[in-house]
C-alpha cells in the first residue's frame, strides 16, 4: 500500500494529499484533507478544497 501523496499545500499551511486505497479487487482515490489538526477523507478534490476552505475560514 502506498503513502498518502501531497498535491496541495494553502499559504495557512493547510494541506490535500491523495491517497489509494484497495477494496477488493477494485482502487479507490480518495483525498486528505488537513488543517490545524481538522482532517477528513474526501471522495474528491472539489470536496476536499472545499472543506480545506471552511477549516482555514473557522
């Protein structure tokens, strides 16, 4: 299994990584999404910038 891998790092230091994730015979890419200690997996990078914008504007 492989590492989350960084894609996207804010001016505040919030960060997206991408990250694989094996079910089955089937991968899915999901997204990391961190800032401050707030993370949460998203299904995609639209979601994940998203939450990674409300996290930074709390």
């Amino acid at each position: 299994m492989a590492l989350p891998q960084l894609i996207f790092i804010s001016p505040e230091g919030g960060t997206i990584h991408k990250y694989e994730l094996t079910g089955g015979k089937r991968l899915f890419m999901r997204f990391i999404s961190c800032y401050s200690g707030n993370c949460r997996f998203n299904e995609s990078i639209e979601e994940a910038a998203k939450h990674l914008d409300a996290a930074i504007n709390q």
